[in-house]
C-alpha cells in the first residue's frame, strides 16, 4: 500500500535550518509529483512546495520563496525539503503528499513532521 513516512522535524532557533525528508513506498515514486504541506495550530492546511517527477520544475508559496528548496532523489524514493532562514512562523506539522495526475488533488499523505521554531 501508498505510504509516506516523513523525518527530519525538530526545535530550532529562528534563523536556523533543518531537512525534511519525506521516504516513499508502494507506488511508482517517479511517476508523481509530490508536495510539502504544513498545518500550524488553529490554521488551516497550507501549500508550501511541490516539484515534479523529474524535478524539472518546482513551485513554492511566496511565504517560503527564497528560503525553502524542494527535491527529489527519484532512486530513493525520497523528497526532501531544506528549510532554511526559519521563522517562528514556520513552525508547523509539516506533510509530504502525492499528487494524483488525473485528478489533480493529493490522494496521499504522510503521518507529519513538527516543526518548531523559537524566537
């Protein structure tokens, strides 16, 4: 079955970096795009990162421009996301998801990772 299983979360001081790593099994990984997520408490679920199957093109929300770098290791089965220049904001349960091609939503997700950030 789909599943992914997401590591890397952790404490760190505002202006830090960390490595989200997003491990992939029982579907053909290089077959989708995939994307990062993140939830903050009392918000709603929010778009951070995607990329696609052969990382040729990548997309980010304007709140991480500049900051976050997704990517893929496609023998791996693996999406990462190197977070970097951390704001409290950015604290967060952080998912990976698949993308689903012919619906266009993500059908699958990981369990989440947190994210904390201190000022």
């Amino acid at each position: 079955q789909v599943q992914l299983v997401e590591s890397g979360g952790g404490l760190v001081q505002a202006g830090g970096s960390l490595r989200l790593s997003c491990a992939a099994s029982g579907f053909t990984f290089g077959g989708y795009r995939m994307g990062w997520f993140r939830q903050a408490p009392g918000k709603e679920r929010e778009f951070v990162a995607a990329i696609s199957r052969i990382s040729s093109n990548t997309d980010y929300a304007d709140s991480v421009k500049g900051r976050f770098t997704i990517s893929r290791d496609n023998a791996e089965k693996t999406i990462y996301l190197q977070m970097n220049s951390l704001k409290p904001e950015d604290a967060a349960v952080y998912y990976c998801a698949r993308r689903n091609a012919l619906s266009g939503s993500y059908d699958y997700w990981g369990q989440g990772t947190q994210v904390m950030v201190s000022s």
